[in-house]
C-alpha cells in the first residue's frame, strides 16, 4: 500500500535547526532513522521521506511538521533508513 510522502522545504533551514543541538550522525538515532537518511535529506540529496520520519524530525527539532515539510504525493516503498 502505498505510504503518504512529505517533501522537506529547505535543506539550508533542516541544516540550521540542526545546528549546534545535533549531527547527522546524532539526529539519525534519536530519532530511530539512520545517519544517512539524515545527511541525505540535511545536504539536499534527497527530498523527501515517510510522513513518519517527518513528524519525528519535527519533533526533535522543536517544531511543527509544516515548518520543515509539505505534504507530497504517495510513494510505493519510502526508504526512510530503518
């Protein structure tokens, strides 16, 4: 079934969220996705992930989901780095 995909804003501003609070390398795990689904996303490598993931991201960067994200389209398997 096809799973709902959010489309990151900015990478520049995941970046500066980041910024001084968490790595890639930090972020990944704390939120239960992987380094590398993070650096992707934080260096504009990718653009997308799982509304999941972006809820999660919001989350740890103490914001609302649309600060970062909009809804996009749906995607039949959403690698979100498990």
């Amino acid at each position: 079934m096809p799973r709902p995909q959010m489309i990151l804003r900015s990478s520049a501003l995941l970046r500066r969220l980041m910024e001084g609070r968490y790595t890639c390398n930090s972020l990944g795990p704390a939120i239960d996705r992987s380094r590398q689904l993070i650096a992707h996303l934080a260096y504009g490598r990718r653009t997308s992930c799982s509304t999941e993931t972006a809820v999660r991201l919001a989350a740890a960067l103490g914001v609302e989901v649309g600060v970062l994200f909009v809804p996009g389209s749906s995607d039949e398997s959403p690698n979100d780095g498990k």
